[in-house]
C-alpha cells in the first residue's frame, strides 16, 4: 500500500552546514556569522511550519522551492547565497526523493532569475516554480 511521502524537512543547521562546506572548499569567501544562523534558523522554521494548523507551503517540492527562493531573496550570508541555496535545494530534493526537470535552463540559470525577480507575490512564484520544475498540479492559496 503506498501512502503519502513524509516530507523530510531542511532544517537551519543542515543549511549552515552546507555553506561552511562551501566556505571551507574555498567556494565563499566569508565564513557564516551569528546573525546569518539566526536568520536561517528564522526562515526555515517559517517555511516548515503551520499556521492555525495550515501550512503555507503544502508539498514537499513547494517547501524546498521556498528554500532556494528566501535564501537568495533574503540574503543571510555575506557571500555565496545563490550557491548555498542551490547545494541546500540540491540536497533536499535528493532526502525526498524528487528529482527537478530542467528543461531549457540550469539551476544557477534558475536562480539568477529568482536574485532578479521582482514580485509583491511570493507564494504564487514559489507554487509556478514548483509545479515547472516537478510536474505536479496543486495550486497555491
């Protein structure tokens, strides 16, 4: 019987760890400060949890979307936002097992656009993005 995929979460530490492996690969240039964890920590508990038991992002692919958006949007670290945002959305999708269609653009190309999108609506460019890279067809509220 199949039942429905538990959504294994990115938590704030999981994005931290990714951006000092970068750092420390010499992929970014300024190592993760205080004020950069605690702003991921922010984000990402926002993104995972609900609200009055709704959950503003509902699927898996929405969530690690949202992910890559809010850490190139919001800008946390002082280097290499886009790069960590790609490795974390990499790395999630791999953990829930989704595999993203890149069909005519790149990852890097992907979120170069999300840096330069300019939008009072995140939530409806985090649910077009989702459903474009996986297929899928539920609506964001």
């Amino acid at each position: 019987m199949k039942g429905k995929k538990i959504y294994q979460p990115i938590e704030w530490r999981t994005v931290c760890l990714a951006y000092e492996l970068l750092h420390a690969k010499g992929y970014i240039a300024f190592p993760s400060t205080l004020q950069a964890r605690r702003k991921v920590e922010a984000l990402t508990e926002n993104i995972n949890r609900s609200y009055f038991g709704v959950e503003i992002y509902s699927t898996a692919e929405e969530k690690l979307v949202a992910i890559l958006y809010f850490l190139i949007k919001d800008h946390p670290f002082i280097d290499g936002n886009k790069r960590t945002a790609c490795l974390v959305f990499e790395v999630g999708c791999d953990m829930n097992g989704l595999e993203p269609k890149y069909e005519g653009f790149t990852l890097d190309e992907l979120a170069v656009f999300t840096e330069q999108v300019n939008t009072d609506d995140h939530q409806h460019f985090i649910g077009d993005i989702a459903r474009l890279l996986f297929a899928y067809t539920n609506s964001v509220a």
